[in-house]
C-alpha cells in the first residue's frame, strides 16, 4: 500500500489527552492521517475489521478500562496481520516494570506523557520521523525510551 500520509492511531481514554495529541498533528503539519479510540476494545474491533486501513505508527495508552494497552500490545504482536505497525507506549507511567514489560513484549518506543503541549509535539514529531525499519533492525533498551 503506497501512502502519501503517515497514518497514526492514538488508543487512550483520556479525551483531554486524545484532543491534545490530534492538536498537535495539526499543529506539526505533517502529512499524517489520526485516528483516536477510547479504549482498547474500541481499537482491537477497528484493527481486526476487514475494511482498517492499518496504521504506520499505534500510540497505546497502557492504562485503559476494558483492555489495557499491554493486553493490545500482546494481541497484535501475536498477529502475523500486524507485524508493520510499530507500537509506541504512550503512558504517564514511568515505572521501570511498565517499561521493561512493554520492551519484552515487543513494543518499539515508550513515551512518557509530556505535560506540555510544546514537548508534546516534539516527542510526537521525534517519533514519526524515526525511519522504523533501521530503528527496530537494532532495536535496544537505550534506545527504547524517548527522553525528552
């Protein structure tokens, strides 16, 4: 399938966070296409649909209600269907066993949640402009967390 957008998915039930996130694309003006679901029984239903358009990038919240963002992770990274998205973290957790747990499970990137709308668009760009092929080719825990 050959793009002319980046096409990014945002799964968090926070609708602050969410309003923020599709802001900041506009504001980056970057050729990108988002998409946002509230949960991650809401993003599972649209991923396993006939008619998803699959996304470049999937930013998962890890704390949702329903089906948390590691019960997602581990379910598209057990689907050979999903084997180019790569995943991004979103989380306001820093916790050391968040992070070690979605490395191991196979996510390529974790962000802590910025708390600002300027570095929020920086990590946002920072990670859409990663070429994902060579990033995850080498893919190590130095390199897994986005330091801001």
């Amino acid at each position: 399938m050959n793009q002319d957008y980046i096409h990014i998915v945002l799964a968090d039930d926070d609708e602050d966070d969410r309003l923020f996130f599709t802001d900041a694309f506009d504001e980056l003006k970057m050729t990108t296409k988002v998409n946002t679901y509230n949960d991650g029984v809401h993003l599972m239903d649209y991923l396993n649909s006939d008619e998803a358009i699959l996304p470049n990038v999937l930013f998962l919240d890890l704390n949702m209600p329903r089906k948390t963002g590691m019960e997602c992770l581990k379910e598209i990274k057990a689907n050979d269907k999903f084997k180019d998205i790569a995943i991004a973290i979103y989380s306001t957790s820093a916790s050391e066993e968040d992070i070690e747990n979605t490395f191991v499970y196979g996510a390529n990137i974790y962000i802590k949640k910025p708390n600002d709308f300027k570095k929020l668009k920086k990590a946002l760009a920072e990670v859409v402009t990663i070429n994902w092929q060579y990033h995850t080719s080498g893919l190590n825990k130095d390199n897994f967390l986005l330091r801001l």
